[in-house]
C-alpha cells in the first residue's frame, strides 16, 4: 500500500510538473490520462445535465463552439454535444448534432430502449434540424446506445421558445417543458410573455398535447418530472406583478389539465432549477434565493441554495438556505441510497456554511439528511471559475458532478488552451475527491 501511495504521488507531480511547463512554453497538451476530468477543445463546451447508464458509466450533454481536441463534427457556432463516459471516466465516445445557428442541449435522459434522448433549443434550420418555427424552438433528439441519430424534431412558433428539461414516461411516452413566448404554430393559449409551454409526444416524437401555464407575467420552467399519478409536476419561477421572481411549482394530470400550483419566496428573487420526488411521497425542489423573509427563514448574504421540501399537494413540510456572504447557487439535487439529499451547485463564498474557496467561483456540492441537516460539504475548483449543474450517485456510493470550468492548476487538471470545459469529477460517500484510478471502480 506504501508503495502505491508513492505511485499515486508521483503520477500527480508528474502531471502537474507537465501542466506547469505546458503553461509556461505556451504549448496545448493534454495531462496524464489518470489525471483527465476536463473535455472539449479550445472554444467553449457547457455541460448542462448528466445521466447513469446501464453499463456503469454516465453520458453528459451541453454545447460545444470547438471542432478540435475532443470535438469532431461541429457544425458551426453552439451545437449540441454528448459525451459518453465508462465507469472509471474514460470518453468512450462524443457525438454533435445541430446546425449553422445556435443549438444548445440542456437535458439528457436514458430510454426505454437502451438509448438515450436529449432536448434543449436550436436557431437552425439547416444540418440535423429540418425545420425552425421561428428565433429560438424546443429541439428534440433521439438516439440509440452508441449516439447514432434515429429521430429529431422541433416545437415551437414564431416566438421565443426554450426547452430545458425532459422525462419519459412509463409507456414511452415524452414530456417537454421550458418557456414561450409563441402563440402560433405548435404553441397555443399563450397567457402573457413567456410561460410555461409543456408539450407531451408519443415515442417517434409526434406531438399529443401541449400546454401553456402561467399569468400575464413572465414564467419559465426548468424542471419535469412524472407524478406518482401518471401526471406531471413541473416547476421553474414566476415574476408576479411589480415583484420580483417567485418559486414556481405546478400538478399537471395526464392530460394536461392543471390540478394546482403554487408560488413560494420572499420579497426578492428565488429561482427554483430542479424538482425531484422524494420516497416519502412528496417532492423537494431546489433552486437559489436571495430574500429573509416570507417563506424563508434565514438568508447568509447574496444567494443561498435554498431547499423546499413540499407534500404531494404542495404544503411546505421544511425549507432550509446553505451558503456565505458570497453567491452561491443550486442547480442540481438528488436522494441519495441513506434517504437524504444532495446539492450541487456554484459558490462565490469562503465562511458560513461553505469550508473553503479556490479563487473565484467553485462547484460547490451538499450532502444534508432527510430533514435539510448539512452532513457534509465539498468546494471543487481551480483558479477560474467552476459551476457544477449535474449531481448522480452511483451505486457504490460515489457521486458524479459533471458541468464546466475555464480553470487551470487546482484540483482539477485542464487541457491547456480550452476556453471553458466540461468538467467531471468523481466524490467519494462522504464527499472526498477521487481519482478514477481508485481500487474500488
């Protein structure tokens, strides 16, 4: 065992003593294998959402504006990028899909069929898109286990119309959900600027139903997930009037039609970025806010994670805010196997609830129990800033945080003359960094 700890040791040296010279002649390398948590090429990869697959490994999406290094097949400007990874994080393989416009995935589940779907939005209307409503539509992509392309489509209208989030259902059926701003086209009952826009598809990707859900304000949804009654519940922010914006959370039925929704937060801004299920038969959401009042009971300075844990009809059971003077914000949120909950998320901070900051802004991840209570805490970083917008956690225990950095030397290694980067990072049960080359993998 000595003698592997010494092994470790000089692989890291050796790493960092390549990477220091590399920055100092100016050369782009790539660190040592061993050391490799960050992907693309020398323009700008933002990943967005990351999913388990079947065989152990995990498969991330985002954008990508390179066509070097990692990246092959770009089409021009942002493009859809999948990479799939094994299960000691190696990249297996990585696809692009888009056009000449601006195309950005930012939601990748596994399907029923063994492969994989992918939704996010595109201005294309040429290369894989084959028809745009108009400015920006809802882009879905499928495709099979080794990233082949087997269908596409698109929604939306003449508006403004962002997809950010999807699930399937147990009969193979999709659901989308994101914003609009259309009233036309694929999109009807617009309420008033953008709104929710929820559109449910068969499993080739035809539409079955839409819906819009909202006020006369601005509403956005970034999260979907399916209700244990065969609907669905979606959640995002709302801005209600003269106000600042709110917690939204919203009980589709089947169909569509709206059984509640509700709003939560203070007097200033909260936005809700994910909902999941939670085993007791409610939901929690996670998001960030800025308020002392109202709904939430404590505020650390700028903004905090904030977790709202809601029953199934959407009476608050608990709420709790992490973080610092700084900003710090939650994008990502999981039940973990001991029935608590894990955050990941980005901060700004370096006192309250946060151990510790790199330089600027670091992947900050949250390990609290089942009632909100912090266990543990991680800061991941270098000297740049690092946002982390995926947490998974694999059946060992581990966890997997996945999203981007344009860091250097820290603890992660950069390929020297990237832009910003996917960055993946493995954490042990109790929130150690941990290098793929780990015995237990």
């Amino acid at each position: 065992m000595k003698h592997k700890n010494k092994l470790i040791s000089l692989v890291v040296l050796l790493g960092q003593y390549y990477l220091l010279n590399a920055q100092i002649s100016g050369t782009p390398i790539f660190p040592l294998k061993e050391l490799r948590n960050m992907f693309g090429g020398t323009a700008t990869e933002l990943a967005y959402s990351s999913v388990k697959t079947a065989d152990g490994g995990h498969i991330a999406a985002g954008s990508t504006t390179s066509s070097n290094g990692d990246v092959t097949g770009h089409q021009g400007n942002q493009d859809f990028w999948v990479t799939k990874f094994d299960k000691k994080g190696n990249l297996q393989w990585q696809k692009t899909f888009g056009g000449s416009g601006n195309d950005q995935a930012r939601s990748i589940i596994t399907t029923l069929d063994g492969g994989y779907a992918i939704t996010g939005n595109t201005s294309s209307n040429d290369g894989n898109i084959s028809l745009n409503q108009g400015d920006f539509d809802y882009w879905v992509v499928k495709i099979d286990a080794s990233g082949n392309l087997q269908w596409q489509k698109t929604y939306g209208g003449s508006g403004n119309d962002m997809a950010y989030s999807m699930i399937q259902s147990p009969d193979g059926t999709y659901a989308v959900t994101g914003q609009s701003s259309s009233n036309n086209g694929n999109v009807t009952g617009n309420l008033g600027g953008h709104d929710f826009w929820i559109v449910k598809l068969d499993n080739t990707g035809n539409i079955l139903w839409e819906k819009s859900v909202g006020t006369s304000s601005t509403e956005s949804s970034l999260s979907i997930i399916n209700s244990s009654t065969n609907g669905f519940i979606v959640s995002g922010y709302t801005y209600p009037p003269n106000g600042f914006p709110d917690f939204f959370i919203t009980k589709l039925s089947a169909s569509g039609t709206v059984e509640w929704q509700r709003t939560y937060g203070g007097s200033n801004t909260e936005i809700c970025t994910q909902i999941i299920s939670s085993s007791d038969g409610g939901y929690l959401a996670a998001g960030y806010t800025d308020s002392n009042d109202g709904n939430i009971t404590s505020n650390h300075g700028s903004y905090d994670f904030w977790l709202l844990k809601i029953d199934e009809s959407g009476n608050i059971q608990w709420q709790k805010t992490y973080g610092g003077t700084g900003d710090d914000r939650a994008y990502s949120v999981i039940q973990t196997s001991d029935g608590g909950y894990a955050i990941g998320g980005s901060s700004t901070s370096n006192d309250g609830d946060v151990v510790s900051n790199h330089s600027l802004m670091d992947f900050w991840v949250v390990k609290v129990s089942n009632t909100g209570i912090i266990q543990w805490n991680k800061n991941i970083g270098g000297d740049g800033n690092d946002q982390c917008n995926s947490i998974i956690q694999e059946t060992n225990g581990d966890y997997i945080v996945t999203g981007f950095s344009n860091s250097g030397i820290g603890e992660i290694a950069k390929p020297v003359g990237g832009a910003t980067d996917f960055l993946v990072v493995r954490l042990s049960s109790a929130g150690e960094f941990k290098p793929y080359w780990d015995d237990s993998l």
